[in-house]
C-alpha cells in the first residue's frame, strides 16, 4: 500500500503514526503519574488530534473528487486546530491556571467559517492562512504562560528554553498563514500536489511536534524533582520546615551574622501536656492538634522567619535580626495566641498551650549546637515554672536564666 503513496503522502504518513504513539505514551503516564493525570489526558488528546490531522490530508490527497478532497483538508486543518486546544489546555491545567473557554470558542469559530470558505478551492489559501494564524496566536498564548511559569514557579535560570519550541512554531505557523493570504497562487499548488516543500514541511512538523513532548516532558520532570525537594524538607504531618530543613537554615544565618553581626533568636516551642491529649483523644485528635499549632504559629511569622516541626510535639522557630528583648514579645503573642484558640472537638473545645525556651546567638564562637542547647535548658526550665511561659537563656549555659 505504501508504495504507491508519493513522497509527500508517505511524509505524511509517517508524521501522523509520530504522533500516534505519544498519545498513547501520555495516557499511561497520566495514569502512572497521578497528578498530572487531566493534564496528560489533554496532551493525549493533542498528539491524537495531530495524527487525524494527517491521515485526512493523506486521504484528500487521494481523493478523487475536488470538493471530497477540500471537504478532507478542512477536516484535517481543524484536527490539527483542535490538538492546539487540547495542547494548551493540558498546559493550563498542568501549571494551574484557570482554563476558559472564550479564546477557544472565538478560534473555533474562525477555523470552521475559514474552512467554509475553503470548501471552495479558490478559497483554500483562505483556510489555510487563517487556520495558521489562529494556530500562530495559541503557540504565543502558550509560549507567555510557560515563561512566566519557569520564570515565577518553577525558578529556571533560563526559562525562555522551555518555551523555545512554542516561538519556533508559532514562527512556522505566522509564515505559512501570511504566505497563503498574500501569495495564494502557490500555496495552492503547494497543497494539492506531491512537492519537496510538502515533504520538507512535515519533517520540520515531526521535529517541532517532538520538542513539545520533549517540553511537556521537562516539565513533568521538574515539577517531580521539586516535588522531591520539597517533600525531603518538609514535614509529613503539618507542611513545616522538618528539622534537617531548619539546620540548614540556620546555618545560613549563623554564616550571616558571623558577616555582619546581625543578631538572631531561636524559639524552641512544646505543646504542653501533650501525651495527655493523645491518651484521652487519641492519636488522630494528637495529629490534628499539631496540625491546629503549625497553622496558628505559620500565621503569625514574618515572611524572613522560619518555622520547623524539631520532633514530636516540639517546634523551632528562628527569627533573624531579632535580639533577645526583641523576641521576647514575638514569643508572648505565640504563646497567648495558643492559648486563646482551643482545638474545636465533638466533645467540647480542647484547650490547648505551649513553652517556650528562647536563646539569642553568643556571637562568633557560639556554633548552632550550643545554641540550641540552650533554646533547650530555657525550655525546660519554662517547664519547671509551671508551663504555658516563656523562658529565656543568658548566652552561658551555667549562668542562671534570665527574668521575663
């Protein structure tokens, strides 16, 4: 059968079966990969729209009537439409941006008055540039989101190579339509007959179609690898910072203040009386007593202040630039603020409270150990006063504490 196709048609043909397995590719990894799923349903969608797209331009070329073959092209034009659509669609579910029907509506619209037009094969260069066109202004509409997402989100240092492909087609796409609107003559011999141009346009259709999976694919990869980042540095129950997280942090700030001298504090934090709720409640009333502190304390932290899960029921928090007079009102709030909103429970609110041991940085030779050491002993010793306060460290373990 093959073999008496043209040149073109086998192009064609061979471009269409391309994009055939990326849609099946796609279907089983929206299945593999959860929650990517309605996204790579739509790029599915696009690279089986693609492939349509070409077994109707093979077919009009083996039509033997000219309307039949215009009728096959148009249906063609608007499965490659069509795939665009899904394309981007599937972007803006993947990267979370509202997906709207408005654009789309209008596109279709021009694509099916075009193709109209084009039923008559003195309007073909008609369709054929405003299909183009239509398809030009999407690749754009898509190559702006995905700037802006690896610019914004996914934090690239050259995000204007994820869109790369996008401009690329949007280009091809811009040039064929204004050809076919000014030179029209050409393009419809281009269209209708076996030609170098046609063969040379779908294997420049097959490289821009695999640099979009290729795309899509970068994209998937790096969103699971800062998925990864992010898992192994927050914590699993309440969405903090986890302890190896917070060391990192503050041996960020350590290395600063050793520059500059800049002051800082550490809060360590212990819900009070804790095994008490687990054992009375349970472990799942424990969970959601944790997950009520973390989200009472991350709403009342400066966006330079960090806040961990230490282990348990234990919290840490570090406030940079902060001396210890200037931390000790930040800590007050905490702790008033715990006890004032109670954690609502069936059988009546659970109230709920925290000590604190507060330490500030000793300066050069003090290292991050000691200092936590000592956020420690003034936690304790908060501990021993009677809980639900605070206490803070003087900067030698052996002093006495010092009065709040």
């Amino acid at each position: 059968m093959l073999s008496s196709l043209t040149s073109t048609e086998v192009a064609f043909v061979m471009a269409g079966l391309m994009q055939a397995v990326p849609a099946v590719l796609w279907l089983i990894g929206g299945w593999v990969l959860g929650d990517t799923q309605r996204a790579a349903v739509q790029w599915s969608l696009y690279a089986a729209s693609s492939a349509l797209s070409f077994v109707f331009l093979v077919a009009a070329m083996q039509a033997p009537e000219p309307l039949a073959a215009e009728l096959l092209r148009a249906v063609g034009n608007l499965c490659g439409v069509l795939g665009l659509m899904a394309l981007q669609r599937g972007i803006w579910l993947f990267i979370g941006r509202p997906v709207t029907r408005t654009g789309h509506l209008l596109a279709l619209a021009a694509v099916l008055g075009a193709s109209w037009v084009g039923l008559d094969p003195a309007g073909g260069p008609v369709r054929v540039g405003v299909n183009s066109l239509v398809q030009a202004v999407m690749a754009l509409g898509m190559a702006r989101d995905l700037l802006r997402y690896g610019r914004e989100v996914l934090h690239l240092r050259w995000p204007w190579v994820l869109p790369m492909p996008l401009w690329l087609s949007a280009a091809a796409f811009a040039g064929r339509g204004l050809r076919a609107l000014l030179a029209p003559g050409a393009v419809t011999a281009e269209m209708t007959v076996h030609s170098g141009l046609n063969v040379g346009s779908a294997f420049a259709y097959v490289v821009l179609s695999l640099s979009f999976h290729a795309m899509l694919m970068a994209m998937v990869i790096i969103r699971l690898v800062s998925d990864l980042q992010r898992l192994s540095r927050r914590d699993g129950l309440t969405g903090l910072l986890n302890r190896r997280a917070l060391e990192e942090a503050l041996a960020v700030q350590l290395g600063r203040s050793r520059r500059s001298g800049e002051p800082f504090c550490v809060l360590m934090l212990d819900a009070d009386h804790f095994k008490h709720i687990n054992d009375r409640y349970g472990h799942a009333v424990g969970d959601l007593a944790l997950k009520h502190l973390s989200k009472l304390l991350r709403t009342h932290m400066r966006d330079v202040d960090r806040l961990a899960r230490f282990g348990g029921e234990e919290f840490l928090v570090l406030l940079p630039g902060l001396a210890l007079a200037d931390a000790l009102p930040v800590a007050e709030r905490l702790r008033e603020l715990v006890a004032s909103e109670p954690l609502p429970h069936p059988d009546g609110m659970i109230r709920l409270s925290v000590s604190i041991g507060m330490a500030e940085w000793g300066g050069a030779d003090e290292d991050a150990s000691r200092l936590l050491v000592r956020a420690d002993a003034a936690l304790y010793e908060a501990k021993r006063r009677g809980r639900d306060r605070v206490a803070s460290a003087g900067n030698d373990l052996d002093s006495a504490f010092l009065p709040v």
